[in-house]
C-alpha cells in the first residue's frame, strides 16, 4: 500500500498547475470492497474547485490508464479543511500571522500567533497570563520535533 501511495502522490505532483501548488496528503482506505483514494492538495494563495476538478480528472486518467489501484475505486481530491491539522513546514509558512492551536508531545495546548517558520522550528506570540498581574506576551519556539498537532484557530473578528 505504501508504494501505491507514493506512486499516487508522484502522478498527483505531476497534474499539479504550478509550483504554488503542492501535496500535503495521499491517503488510501479500503472500504467494503472499494480503495478509497483521498488526495489533499494546497497552494500558497490557496485552492480553488476548479484546481481540484482538473487535477482529480487528470489523475483519474492515469490511475485507470495504468490500472493501478483496480476496478473499484472512490477518488476524491480536495484541499485540508480548517479541523485539518497543519503537517508540512510550507502550510505554516503559509499560515504565518494567523492563531494557531498547537498539541506538543508532552500533552501540552499552546495557543499564539505565527510568526516565524525556520527548518526546524516555529515562533509563536504567546500570551502568559499570570493570577493577579496583566497578561503579557512572549514569543516562545518550538521545534517541530516537539509538535503533535498543529490546528490553525477561525477568527471571526
């Protein structure tokens, strides 16, 4: 199943438009009897349905074309949804400035604003809120290696 998936995710990176563009996610599923194939794409400004409709098309072609996954297949190409965890270094590049919720490794919730991406590691603005004293910030890194889960925060203000 692996080399399937890392056969897909080539033939995904090969439809995509430009170099803006990128795949955060290949995911296959079996379910009563069908593969389900889910592919997860993202871009620097953003996907839109049209992008996901030529790319699932194209891929689709190919997928039948070569006879890769078999006669019963659901393919579905979509960008992550805002509940999607962030998992690659560029989607937090992307997210730079926006509230992130973060679960580390330790069990542990921080939430704060983006405001750098490095190789291996990011910098929130964190605030610190102490009993009794006004809330202060501070900026706190965290390397990657330290981060379970990364949920960007919906601002409605």
């Amino acid at each position: 199943m692996t080399e399937l998936r890392l056969a897909i995710e080539e033939l995904v990176e090969k439809h995509l438009p430009d170099a803006s563009h990128f795949v955060v996610e290949v995911k296959l599923e079996e379910k009563a009897g069908k593969t389900r194939v889910l592919i997860l794409i993202d871009s620097d400004q953003g996907v839109t349905i049209d992008v996901c409709a030529k790319v699932s098309r194209a891929v689709s072609e190919e997928l039948e074309a070569k006879e890769m996954v078999g006669e019963a297949y659901v393919l579905e190409v979509s960008s992550p949804g805002l509940d999607f965890p962030l998992s690659s270094r560029r989607q937090y590049q992307k997210n730079i400035g926006r509230e992130l919720k973060m679960t580390l490794v330790s069990g542990t919730d921080v939430t704060g604003k983006l405001l750098e991406v490095e190789a291996e590691k990011v910098k929130l603005l964190v605030k610190k809120k102490e009993k009794g004293k006004k809330a202060t910030e501070e900026e706190v890194f965290f390397p990657f290696a330290e981060i379970k889960k990364s949920i960007v925060q919906v601002s409605f203000k």
